[in-house]
C-alpha cells in the first residue's frame, strides 16, 4: 500500500473506530456474554500481531507454560489489523490478546469496553527509523513520518521528540502543502513501512521491533531513536483480559498471568533460543519475520550497542537498556503519565474523553494487578527482572 491510495488504512481505522463505540461493541459484547455463558471453561485464546511485542503470550504457548499451570490453551490465532484483534477479543473468539497500552485507555474510557490491563509484556522494543541520509530529527520538517495507529506510544513519543526539535506534527491527506516546520503523521501498517520507505513516500517511520530491524538489515534505513531512550522502560504492548474471566475465574486468569509472566523470565535468559521459536523458521512459524531480524532484537550482537551509541540512536548510555526487555508488573505512575501525555498528543477520531480522565484514578481503575503481583512474588519479586523490589517508580522522560 502506498501514500497515495490510503484505503485500506483508513477504512481499517474507520472499523477500529466503530468497533470502539457504544453501538458498535454492543452486539460484539453480546456475542462475548453467550461465549462465556456456553463454555465457563473456555480455554486460553490468544490473539497477537505478528510482532515482537507478543513474545511473552507465545513463549509461554510454545513451552506449554498454560499446560504446566493446569489449563489448556489453544493454538495462538495470528491477527493482521488491531481491528481484527479487538473485534475478535470484544466477540470472545479470543480472551487473551496484547494491545497498544494508549489503545486499553480508549477501549475503556472511550467506549466502555470491559476488560482490564493484568500485566505489562515487555519494555522498550520500538524505535524512530528514517531514510540513511537523515541524521537528525530536525531534517524531518516538511516530511512525512508514519506510526502504527493513532493511539500508541509510538506516537506519543515520537510528537515528544518532533516538539523537542522545533517541529510541529500535523495529520494532512496526501498531497496536502506541509511548512517547513511540520511533519505530517500517516497511519502505516508496521509490514508496509519498510517498503515505503525504500521508495520514499515517507521519511522515517516509528513502530515496534522487528520493522526497525528489518530496515537496518535491508539497508533501506537507519535508526535515529530508540523510543526506550525517551522514556525509561516504557510498556509499549500490555496484556489485556476480560472483566467477566477476572471477576468470575480468578483462579484461571492467575494461571493466565503466571504462564505469561514465567514466559518472560525464560525470555529474558533464552534471548537467542525465543528468537528463532518466533522466527519463520521455528516449529510454530508464529511470525514471517528471519532468525537473523529477530535476534537482532532480542539477542543483538555485543557490538551493536557501541555503534548506537555512537550514532546518537542511543544517548542515555547510564540507563542501559535493552533494544528489548521483559518486565510484567504494570506501575502506576506510568499509566499517570500516559494519560497526562495523550492529552497533549495530536489524535485523530475521538478524544474528548480524554480530558475529563483524572491520571491517577485512570491508573487504578484500568488496570488489575493483583495477578501480576502474586506471579511475581512467587518468583522472587521485580529483583529477578533485574529492578529494585518497589511497587513504586518515577517515570524518566529525556528526548
């Protein structure tokens, strides 16, 4: 798809969007309530994007983590479109999905959608890639950037660096006269970034792993930003499940979460081992994508980090992060300050509930931890994820 016939992403938007209102979760929801009605006992149904951000949700199918904790789970159903994976968790073909962390506050706020955010799936795992002559955010003005969808964290961080730069982002059709100062947001499928930017119908493009890696490997870009160099160990995908299972099947969603967050501590040590499982070359081909494009994101060579920190992709050498890491436990204070920062993020479709959302409230009442907070305190706390055992933290911001 490129620039000049947006069709398919506009209309899959409109879907998103329609999905995600009253009317149009109504009959999905009913769908869901005689699922759960039917089969109390419903299996684990997981619905993932082919993208590294569901490596949790399949490391944990692939090494039968469901199974150990004593519930059965099905073969993990491969989705194209966030549409296609939120009308099929509003419908309850699937009951386990990972999503966009701005996307569950839409869902819920937005358009009431009952389910909650049990666990975070992983940290960082995104960055800003941009065509191999630009090396400097600024040269992006009177270009054209794409993101994966309105609402993600992608697109907030990426307006954080564009302002930071003297930029303004704008949201024009094609062919609309953009001022040297503004940079216009397209919405993008992450498989079609690659390619536009090859023919440079856009500039740059920001999106989860491997689609920044693929550019690398492909020599059709190069990263300009690690979006986990702008905000500290951000969530990026979080787990999603329904009120009814969390409510009525406590005893199963703890099973869910402990298979999940046991999948990311394996990760976390079997780095190169979960790449290939994911790769197209592994038993369940969960995903298109090389053994050579995923381990360069959950298993990079020693000496890449040197060469982004040389080239400024990398500025916080003191943070040491990962391109990738896994960390389930979802903290306040990071849902506070995504919904302070939607705020002043440059949405298309609906926003105005956004401004009647108190951050803290917003925090307590999205998500459900106390799952997350029994998982982990069976395997030694946050300590074995490598961070202090707090509860607490300070979100760190520096563009």
């Amino acid at each position: 798809m490129c620039l000049d016939d947006p069709t398919p992403t506009r209309r899959d938007f409109l879907k998103l969007s329609a999905l995600l209102s009253a009317a149009g979760a109504m009959p999905l929801l009913a769908s869901l309530q005689a699922r759960a009605a039917a089969e109390p006992d419903a299996p684990v149904r997981i619905g993932y994007l082919p993208i590294t951000d569901a490596t949790p949700l399949l490391v944990a199918h692939n090494n039968g983590l469901f199974e150990a904790e004593g519930i059965a789970a099905e073969r993990p159903v491969l989705l194209r479109s966030w549409a296609q994976v939120i009308e099929a968790f509003l419908s309850g073909q699937v009951n386990v999905i990972h999503l966009l962390s701005p996307m569950t506050v839409w869902a819920r706020y937005g358009s009431q959608v009952p389910a909650k955010v049990v666990a975070w799936n992983h940290v960082g795992g995104s960055g800003l890639t941009v065509a191999p002559g630009i090396t400097d955010v600024k040269q992006l003005g009177g270009k054209s950037v794409a993101i994966p969808f309105w609402y993600s964290i992608h697109n907030v961080v990426l307006q954080k660096l564009l302002r930071e730069n003297g930029l303004n982002p704008v949201s024009k059709g094609a062919g609309g006269a953009l001022a040297a100062n503004e940079v216009n947001l397209v919405v993008l499928p992450p498989s079609d970034m690659p390619p536009a930017l090859a023919s440079r119908r856009i500039e740059g493009y920001i999106v989860a792993e491997p689609f920044n890696a693929l550019a690398e490997n492909l020599q059709v870009g190069r990263i300009q930003r690690f979006t986990g160099d702008v905000w500290r160990n951000h969530a990026c995908c979080v787990v999603f499940m329904h009120e009814h299972d969390l409510n009525t099947r406590p005893a199963w969603s703890q099973k869910v979460v402990n298979a999940i967050v046991k999948a990311q501590l394996w990760t976390r040590e079997h780095r190169a081992e979960a790449a290939q499982l994911l790769s197209k070359d592994g038993a369940n081909r969960y995903t298109p994508h090389a053994p050579d494009v995923l381990g360069r994101v959950l298993a990079p060579a020693a000496g890449e980090r040197d060469g982004y920190l040389a080239s400024g992709a990398i500025r916080h050498a003191d943070w040491d992060a990962q391109r990738i890491d896994f960390q389930p436990y979802p903290f306040p204070s990071y849902t506070e300050e995504l919904v302070r920062s939607l705020k002043d993020t440059l949405i298309e479709g609906d926003r105005g509930f956004l401004a009647n959302l108190d951050p803290r409230q917003t925090a307590a009442d999205l998500v459900d931890d106390r799952f997350v907070k029994n998982s982990l305190a069976a395997l030694g706390g946050l300590p074995a994820f490598g961070y202090p055992d707090s509860f607490e933290r300070r979100e760190e911001i520096s563009v």
